[in-house]
C-alpha cells in the first residue's frame, strides 16, 4: 500500500508533448514494420501510383519510403508533425464514415520522436518542395528544395533515443522479414500501382500494374503458390434490413474477395493468414476464427491454411478506431460478418474440390521476382512445408512418384555391321519417335487437381490391400480406403445427428466403464449429446458409467475407446467449443473408428461401393482430421513424364 503513498504519485501534472508522443509511440510503433506500415499507408492515402520502400540492416538503419502522390505543401509539412495533425478528418462524425487508411494524426509525430527523420515533399500546387529534418521529435531544419512531386520520407536510427525499446528489435532478418511480409501483402491489395522494395541494394520485389490481383499473385510468388491457391472469386451477401437496428435503413453490402489455399498446404501457425478490411491490413480474432472454422474437419486441429481475405464493406459497419496501430477492428456486425466469411470460404472449398497431386511440382520455370523474397511467409510456404514433413508434422503427403528415370536414346548394334539410318553412329543417338501412337486429344484432358469426378472413377485393384488404384480421365488416382471410409461415415453420423435418428444397436450385456473424476465431470455435461449421437449411456454408481447401446457403426470392442474420446474432446475443448464442434468431434471419432482398416482386401464391388459413396460426400477431399484422401497423378503429368507433350 504504501508504494502508492502521495509522496510517490504526486501531483496531476500535463505531460508535454514529447513525452506524449513518445508514448504514443508506443503503441503506434512496435518495430521497423510498424513504420513501414504507416508510412505505406500515408503514401496509399495520399494517391500514389508508385511506391518505392528501402531498408537497410532491417529497418534499423534507414526506412525510406518514396512515393509519387499529392505530396504536402510546406505549412502542412511542418503541421503533419504535430500531435493529432491530419488533413484526413475533420469531425467526429467522420470517422464512421473514414475512407482513407490513416485518420489519427498520430503516426508522423510518433515516429518522429523515437527516430531521426527527414521529409522532402512537393505538392504540385507549389513550385519548389520542402524538406523537413527532424531528430527525436525535434525540427532541426526546414528548408527549400528543388524536386518533383510526390514525397519521400526517410527514418533513420530507430529508436536512438530509447535504448529500452531498441532492445527488444529481433534480428535484421527477423525485423526484414516482417517489412517484406507486409509490403508485399499491401501490393497485392493494391495490384494497379507499382510497387518496389530494396533492401541494401538488393531488389526484393517489383511488381508493375497489373489488372487481376491473380495476376499480382502471380508477379509477386509465382505460379507454385498460386497453384496451391483456390481463387475465391467475388462473393458478395447482403445484410438484411431487418437485422438493422433501424427497418429503413438500406441494407449493406460485404464482398470478399481474395486466395485461400488447398487444406493440404498446412502451417502450424497463423502467420500466413493476411486480412484486408476495406483496403486496409488487420489481425482480427473474428476473421481468424472464421477461417478456421472454414477449414473445419478438412485440415488436422492446430494447423492453419494461409488465405490472402480483402473484405470491403460500408464504413459504417466496421469501426477502425479501436487501436492507435489500426491494426484491430470491430464490427458492428460480429456474428453476421463471420459466418459470412466462413459460409463464403467453406463453399469455395466445397466447389473447387482441390485434390493433391502426388507429383513433385518442379520449380517454376520462370522464378518470380519475389519468389527470391527470402522472408516473407508465403516464399517460405514450400520450405516450411519440407521442414514440417521431416520433423514429422502435418504437410503435403509424403508420397511422391517419380518417373522412372529416362533411358538413354542410345541404340547400340555393337559389330554386326548392319547400318541405322542415322548420320552418326555415336553413342547419343536421337531417334526420332515414329508418330505411329495417334495425337493425344490433349485438349481434353480436364483439369487437374479436382475430385469434381471422383464418381467417374474405375477402380483397378488394391496397394497393399490398403490403397485402391482408380483410372479416370483426368489421370490415375490412388485412394486410401481407411480415410475414404472416414470421410463417408463422417457425414452419414452428421447427417444422422441433424436428423435426431443415429442408428443404435442394443448391446446384449451393458458394459461398464470406469472414469476419471474428469471424465465424469465431462461425462455430466456432455450425456445429453452423446445419446443424440446413438450412445445410451446412464450412470452406474461412482465414477462408472452403463453403456446399454451404442451407434451401429462402432464395434464392440472400439466402443470402450470412443467413448472415452468422446469424453477428452469435450475435456479440451468444449468450453471453447459450439455444440456443433462437438457433434462433429463425436462424428469423427465414430467414423474413424468405424472405418475399414488398411490391410483388408476389397472385392471389385466394395472398391466401386466405396467411390460412388466417397464422391457423394459433401468433401470428398480430406478425412475429418484433415488427412488426404486421395492423391491424383494427373493425365498430363503423365504426358509429360512420357514425353508426349
Ligand atoms: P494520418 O495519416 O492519420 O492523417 P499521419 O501522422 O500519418 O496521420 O500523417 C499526417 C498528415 O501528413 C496526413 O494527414 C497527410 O496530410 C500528411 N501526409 C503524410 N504522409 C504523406 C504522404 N506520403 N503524401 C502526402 N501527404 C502525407
Ligand atoms: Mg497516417
């Protein structure tokens, strides 16, 4: 009690604008990609078509950011230091209605204070420019200067005169990785302007107008990463009037647009989710979750996909004055907002059915420009990928098939004197190969990489008595029956669930199972749904539980298994878990216990049972934990590794 004694407090005192300032920096920047981000949306705000950023020793030493926009007159550019300058607000009132990516007036005099910046802006209407030096929230000279339009800030010496926060800078690499993420996420957010960024004389990343953001994806990864995403298109939904607050008003408009990708790309955080609401970049808890939930039972629990998500929507249904960074949002619609973007990314994934393909991809012909972008997150994808299957994680399967390595053309007759019709008769010699096999109709080879026609499939045998081997016309495929039978059983208990009748068998002597005074506690609050999903189940005693029947599909002795993880789903998660996660963790745990076994051989019947059923399926593409059900080798994989086109 006494720390706080009148001595130590003192009196209420108006803390100068320095101090002010600096504290406000604070929170506006946490690190060197926290000025690039202001000084990028500064530069958008302003109506640049070209965006040139510069780093040196990870931002430390110099960010400099030069655009070619409206530049400032020379009252504003010694104003935009001031606290709370802004040329983007006027009134409270706007700021429901905030159309530009800065509004606070805040992040210019912030960084000012923790840096040694210098400003050189001109704006047309003035004929020569001004340049504005500043060190640790001080002007140390303002004068004129001679350039074009535009304005060109530099921030030199972060955090020189705040040794605490200096401290806290990762590596240069680390802090560079985190500026390339973001000025190539804005890029693709603004796929029209050119956008630049160098680093120590070292061009990381040039991308020139283009007209598709699938193109600006493209430019920036390369055509591997965009293979590996599923385009979402335009999805639009409108929120209906009766949900406002007030009938008349009109109702609002949200589209998303963006990339997610395949639930096969997995990462095992979330560093590789990009969310842009209304142009601008947001970590978001509601959208996260959104995303997420999409991917549910597609891909294992803890791993994330990565998405690229632009959602536009009124201002006046998003509040983006929740944090000086701007980086969090709120919006007035939560729950609405979310099912939208999940519903919208769920579908997309139903639609495009992304099957994986067991063909090592090679690199890409043409590296991209940014495919050499060596920290962003979305350049790391394939590594990380090659990192987490060794270090046994979730990752694309481990399959690859390769073609057997090519014959040398090489016909030797050795001496007996009979001639080849060839100009030489040295080894390497390259037939030419008689055309006697008819074009293949290359044109009609669907496109790769779906399970759109599953159900066309012809099933030719087993591996192993574990894999069924099918031909189709879009390739050869293989299918792990286990998972397959999954991701069938899965969606009948789900579908069996919703309609309240799940198939029980009645055993003929309840068995008897012992808990934990967890379980038990788990036990008391889930048994409700447990019966809903075929188990009849009373309790028996301390801790013991009587099971009389149970859902048809699980086996007597798996039945003792899945209850019990039953119980440990809803002991992790049920606090943080909707009833529907539940039934579906119930599901799964039926299915995968109920499915056949690798190792059991499958008559021709069986083998056509199970394709027919798998293609009916709503998700054919992933077992209910996120593992792959069958990997595709495409027709013109194939093609290609005969040497036919
Ligand atoms: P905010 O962006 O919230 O208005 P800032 O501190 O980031 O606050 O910038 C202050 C003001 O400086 C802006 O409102 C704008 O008028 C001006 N400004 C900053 N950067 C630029 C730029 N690159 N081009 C033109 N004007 C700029
Ligand atoms: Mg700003």
């Amino acid at each position: 009690m006494r720390r706080y004694s009148r001595s130590y407090v003192g009196r209420i005192r108006v803390l100068s604008d320095k101090v002010a300032n600096q504290i406000a920096a604070g929170e506006v920047v946490e690190r060197p990609a926290s000025v690039v981000k202001e000084l990028l949306e500064n530069s958008l705000d302003a109506g640049s078509t070209y965006i040139r950023v510069e780093i040196e020793n990870g931002g430390r030493r110099l960010i400099r950011i030069a655009d070619d926009g409206c530049g400032m007159l020379r009252d504003d550019a010694l104003l935009a230091f001031e606290r709370h300058a802004t040329s983007k607000l006027h009134d409270v009132k706007d700021l429901l209605s905030i159309a530009t990516l800065g509004f606070r007036g805040e992040a210019l005099p912030s960084i000012a204070s923790v840096s040694r910046l210098l400003l050189e802006t001109r704006s047309p209407d003035e004929q020569t420019g001004t340049r504005v030096e500043i060190a640790g929230g001080k002007i140390v000279v303002c004068d004129e200067i001679a350039r074009g339009g535009g304005t060109t800030i530099s921030v030199r010496d972060l955090f020189f005169n705040v040794p605490a926060r200096k401290k806290f800078l990762r590596s240069e690499q680390t802090e560079l990785a985190h500026i390339a993420s973001l000025v190539t996420h804005y890029s693709l957010a603004h796929f029209g302007k050119t956008f630049e960024m160098w680093n120590g004389g070292a061009n990381l990343l040039h991308a020139t107008p283009v007209e598709t953001m699938r193109e600006r994806v493209f430019q920036v990864f390369g055509g591997d990463v965009l293979d590996d995403l599923i385009d979402l298109g335009e999805r639009s939904a409108m929120l209906q009037v009766m949900q406002m607050p007030e009938p008349d008003e009109p109702p609002r408009r949200f589209v998303l647009r963006g990339f997610v990708s395949r639930p096969q790309v997995q990462k095992n955080n979330r560093n590789s989710i990009f969310i842009f609401v209304n142009g601008r970049l947001i970590r978001d808890r509601l959208m996260l979750h959104a995303i997420s939930a999409a991917y549910h039972n597609l891909m294992p629990q803890a791993c994330f996909p990565f998405a690229l998500l632009f959602l536009e929507c009124d201002c006046e249904e998003v509040d983006v004055n929740v944090h000086p960074s701007k980086t969090e949002v709120r919006f007035r619609h939560q729950s609405w907002v979310h099912d939208f973007v999940r519903d919208a990314i769920r579908e997309q994934l139903m639609q495009s059915r992304p099957a994986p393909s067991f063909v090592q991809r090679s690199a890409s012909p043409t590296p991209q420009a940014a495919a050499v972008l060596p920290y962003s997150d979305f350049s790391q994808v394939m590594q990380d990928e090659d990192r987490d299957a060794a270090g046994g994680g979730v990752a694309l399967p481990e399959f690859t098939m390769q073609p057997p390595p090519a014959p040398a053309p090489r016909f030797d007759f050795g001496d007996t004197g009979i001639a080849v019709n060839e100009p030489s008769k040295t080894s390497g010699v390259k037939l030419r190969v008689p055309d006697t096999h008819g074009g293949f109709p290359v044109d009609s080879i669907p496109a790769e990489h779906s399970m759109v026609r599953i159900g066309e499939l012809r099933p030719m045998g087993q591996l192993h008595n574990s894999f069924i081997i099918a031909a189709g016309i879009d390739g050869l495929w293989i299918i792990d029956q286990h998972v397959a039978h999954e991701r069938i059983l899965f969606e009948q208990v789900l579908a069996q669930q919703a309609a309240g009748r799940v198939e029980m068998q009645q055993l003929l002597m309840p068995m008897i199972l012992q808990l934990t005074a967890d379980q038990q506690i788990e036990y008391a609050r889930i048994a409700d749904e447990l019966h809903a999903s075929g188990f009849d189940t009373e309790p028996f005693g301390n801790r013991t539980i009587a099971v009389k029947a149970a859902p048809a599909a699980v086996g007597l002795g798996d039945l003792e298994r899945v209850i019990l993880e039953i119980l440990e789903i809803a002991e992790h998660e049920l606090r943080s878990v909707s009833l529907a996660d539940l039934r579906r963790g119930i599901a799964a745990s039926i299915a995968c216990r109920a499915a056949i076994k690798i190792n059991t051989p499958l008559d021709q019947r069986k083998m056509e049972w199970m394709l027919r059923s798998l293609a009916a399926t709503e998700y054919p593409m992933a077992c209910p934990h996120g593992r792959p059900v069958a990997l595709q080798y495409g027709t013109r994989e194939i093609l290609r590794a005969f040497h036919r086109i």
